[in-house]
C-alpha cells in the first residue's frame, strides 16, 4: 500500500472526498457530516499545524499539534481493510514525523475492541474516557431560563461585541482548568485567540452562536457557544461551556445553554440534533447535559502514547 502526504489546503476535492468518506466509514455518528462540512475542516484551521497521509482510498492519518505541547492523532482504516498492517503503516509515518518536530507524546481515541488493542500494540496508555452525546431539539422540555438576582443573558451570532471580548475571553479561559489526556498544554486563551477563532469558523462557513451571563459590573460570569452550518443543515456541535470560579455553583451553565438552546430552536427550525463531547470525570457538566435532555451516544477512550 501506497501511503502519501498531502496537504489539505492544497489538495484537490477528490482527495479530500476520499478522506471524509474513510471517516464516515469509521464514525459512530449518525447522520455523518456532510462534504461541503468536512472540506472546510480539512482546509482551515485556526492554530497550530496539521499533517495529513492517505493510504490509497482505505486508510487515512492525520498529526495535529498545537503549541505549547496539545498534540492529537487520528488513525483511520476503512473496516473492510482493517487487520492488513495498513493502521500499522500509517502510525509509522505519524511516530516519524512527530519525532522530526519534537513532539513528546500524542493522544488519540478509540471506541471499540480493535481500537484499543491497536492502541495497546502501539504502547500507548488509556487516560481520560469522552462521553459523546446529543439532543433533539423538538423532543425535550427548554422552559425559559432563570439566573440569580443582578445576572442576565446575552446571545450574539457571529463576533463578540468589542465592549465585551475581553471579558468573554477571560471566561473562556475558564476552561483550561479542565483535565487534558497526558497533563498535554493547550495555547492560552485571550482576545486574540478568541478573535482568530471566530474568523476560522466565519472561514469554514460555520455560524458561530453565543449565550453568556453578565453580572451587574458587566463581567462575563459563564458563556456556551455551538457552531452551525447554514440551512439546511439538520446537525449543529457545541464548542465550549465554562463558569468563571467565583461564578460557580449558581446555575449559570446550565441557564446559558438552555438559553442557547431555545434560541437555535426558534431561530433555526433546520436544526434537530445538537451533538456535544465532555470528558467522563467532568461530572457538573455532564449532570447540566442530563438535566437539558441530552443522551449519551457513545464513549471515547483517550491513549496517550510518549515517543
């Protein structure tokens, strides 16, 4: 088997066609995103670098590493190809390549036997354990949303105002307290991440929609943002939920993601399902999922391999 590199943003439709239909092949996720979706992932990212092989119309790979040291791998095999060393090929060139760029360790996921045994084989350890779920939207229950006394809710599409990107920054920030599979680092989130974020998704084609909670000085207390593809499109994925810490336990999570919920629902009557990721042990944001009416679908395994 013939593997290449490619590079994505360079790279004709054809090719890029063949990767998404290899993940399709290989998701758990019904309905699988579109072309028009995945092209637009394939060629624009926001930070760090992305390298990408293919092994004929079988097998794919990709290295994605962002600066300090947040490094993820994702290893494809179309399953009537599996068993047939071409995962084993491709990890190779993936092992090359991060060693040629200093990287010290990747993670990955898998979600069934054979995955874990390849991620065994490989060397790799089993970290942190990604609960996938989803809600449909005209199924469940989105009564109107009640913060505490001297809070309020702001929805925008698009980018944040500038009298507040600051602040919604430093609540964005809040996240980077959450665990990453093998204590990797992720880049420090300020304005101008959120800003360059904000001009990836606007680059794919991807509406970006934002709820937060405001305190009476004007301070971001918690936000939840999700992205959508223009209509028709059926599926829209959550990005990030966060409370700053003096914020916490007041409800305010939940009350931005109902409040974000109702919203896409009246605003985008398309939209039927909303898909989210939390890692397992993040068991408030997951109980604020629960009690919004998502239902897991699946749960990903996270093995960090150190070369």
């Amino acid at each position: 088997m013939v593997i290449r590199e490619i590079d994505p943003r360079s790279a004709p439709d054809e090719e890029l066609l063949t990767i998404h239909r290899i993940e399709e092949a290989c998701s758990h996720e019904r309905p699988f995103r579109n072309f028009e979706l995945s092209r637009s992932y394939y060629r624009v990212w926001s930070e760090g670098n992305r390298r990408w092989w293919l092994a004929g119309d079988v097998g794919v790979a990709v290295l994605m590493t962002v600066p300090p040291s947040f490094n993820y791998v994702q290893i494809l095999v179309r399953p009537e190809a599996c068993r047939g060393g071409i995962g084993t090929e491709l990890l190779a060139h993936v092992v090359a390549a991060a060693r040629s760029e200093g990287v010290a360790s990747f993670f990955a996921h898998h979600h069934d036997a054979a995955g874990a045994a390849f991620a065994r084989k490989a060397g790799a350890v089993e970290d942190q354990r990604d609960v996938h779920a989803e809600i449909r939207l005209r199924d469940v229950d989105l009564p109107e949303p009640v913060v505490p006394s001297g809070w309020r809710l702001l929805s925008w599409t698009g980018p944040a105002p500038d009298d507040l990107v600051a602040s919604y920054a430093r609540a964005r920030a809040a996240i980077d307290d959450a665990p990453t599979p093998g204590d990797m680092a992720m880049t420090p989130i300020d304005v101008a991440w959120v800003r360059q974020m904000e001009a990836t998704a606007a680059a794919r084609g991807r509406e970006s929609r934002v709820t937060v909670a405001i305190d009476a000085d004007g301070v971001v207390g918690a936000f939840t943002d999700l992205r959508v593809s223009p209509p028709p499109s059926p599926v829209a994925t959550t990005d990030d939920t966060a409370t700053i810490s003096e914020a916490r336990n007041r409800g305010l999570a939940y009350a931005v993601k109902l409040e974000l919920l109702r919203r896409l629902r009246e605003e985008r009557p398309d939209v039927e399902v909303v898909r989210t990721v939390n890692a397992e042990h993040n068991h408030a944001m997951r109980a604020v999922n629960t009690k919004l009416g998502f239902v897991p679908t699946a749960v990903l395994t996270t093995a960090v391999l150190t070369l």
